[in-house]
C-alpha cells in the first residue's frame, strides 16, 4: 500500500520574483520598498527592529496589496505588513 501523502500548505516566505514576470503570482512583491531590506526586519516581532521596513512602507506603491495579500489578521502573521507590525494577526504600537 503507498503512504499517504500531506498536501503541502501554502509559505509565506519572502520569494523575490525575477523583475517584470507578471506571470509570477510573487512579480508583485518586486515593486515593494522592503524587498531588497533583510528578511530578519520584515518578518520581525520587535517594534525597533522593524523601524527601518516601517520608513520604507510610507513610500512603498504597494502599501495596500501587500496587506490584502498577506492578510494579517486573519494569518496570525508576525512582521510588518501593509505599513503596520503585526504580531499573532494584531498590529502592535510603534509609537
């Protein structure tokens, strides 16, 4: 009898996609003002260590799209997302 096999869940790791394929469901990401910034700061719990990828959100064209598509709140996410630090899916005061 074969094992069974465990669908695989979908990563939300951060995946750079290669600059203008817009078949790449991740293209989107390429045109954030975090994705060149260290992984470690985006997906961050700490409010100071986020500061920098928070500057970055109040440029950043896709402010709204990374949010919808990261959709903290129901994800329990832990990072910044869409301009805001979220943690457990709930946006933590920086200031």
């Amino acid at each position: 009898m074969p094992a069974a096999t465990t669908p695989a869940l979908p990563s939300l790791t951060w995946k750079k996609a290669p600059q203008g394929d817009p078949a790449d469901p991740a293209d989107w990401r390429t045109a954030a003002a975090c994705a060149d910034l260290p992984h470690h700061s985006v997906f961050t719990k700490n409010p100071a260590k986020a500061e920098a990828v928070l500057r970055a959100c109040n440029q950043c064209p896709i402010r709204r799209e990374c949010e919808a598509v990261v959709d903290p709140a129901h994800t329990w996410f832990d990072g910044v997302s869409g301009g805001r630090l979220w943690r457990n899916g709930k946006v933590v005061s920086t200031g």
